[in-house]
C-alpha cells in the first residue's frame, strides 16, 4: 500500500504529538498520567504523589488535607490544605493524589476519586 507525502507527513505528526504528550506528563505509580499543568517536576520524581486516605477529610465546603512528612516524597514537615469542591480533579486510579508545586508549601493540584465530593 503506498501513502500520498501529505498522508505520511499527518501520521508522522500524529506519532509525534503522542511522543510529546507522553514526555510531558509525569505518571502516577499505577500509570495514568498526571496534567502537564500540574506536574512540573519531572526530572525530580514530579512533585505529584498519591496520599493516604486517612489524610484527606471531607466537610461541608471542601477537602481538608492534613499532610504529614513522609506522606508526600517532597513533605518534609507536617501541612494543612483546603480544597474547595469543584477544584479537586478527577483521581485516574480511585486514590487521592496531591500535586506541590513550586515548593512543598504550595498545593498546585488535588486529585480525589470521582466519588468522594
């Protein structure tokens, strides 16, 4: 079968976006793939882990995520977060995933299973 120079030039741009999109995400151990926008770090292990459970509690306007050192690979002390409902995002493996970004004092991103608000 042969492809027109216009039809091999398309599949070779669409084999390389998937390339691109691949590298620039950082994934969670269980292999889905973190947003770009939420995981800077990806030559340090990313800045997005998953988190216990236990940490994250749900109230009446939000999430509250107290993060303990040790949790999170770059918590290093104890950290409170709140989340407001509708900024959470949706977790792709049904476990709670945090995202911090520039430091360990900022929360970039919150991943909660799709559930839980």
């Amino acid at each position: 079968m042969k492809f027109a120079p216009s039809t091999v030039c398309l599949f070779t741009l669409a084999a390389m976006s998937v390339g691109v999109v691949r590298t620039d995400a950082h994934q969670a151990m269980t292999g889905w793939s973190y947003p770009p926008a939420c995981c800077k770090a990806h030559d340090l292990g990313g800045d997005c882990a998953a988190i216990p459970a236990p940490d994250v509690m749900r109230g009446a306007r939000g999430f509250s995520v107290l993060l303990q050192a040790g949790d999170h690979h770059l918590a290093t002390k104890p950290h409170l977060f709140f989340i407001p409902y509708g900024d959470e995002l949706p977790s792709g493996d049904g476990r709670y995933h945090i995202c911090l970004h520039p430091t360990e004092d900022y929360m970039n991103c919150f991943f909660a299973p799709p559930d839980s608000s």
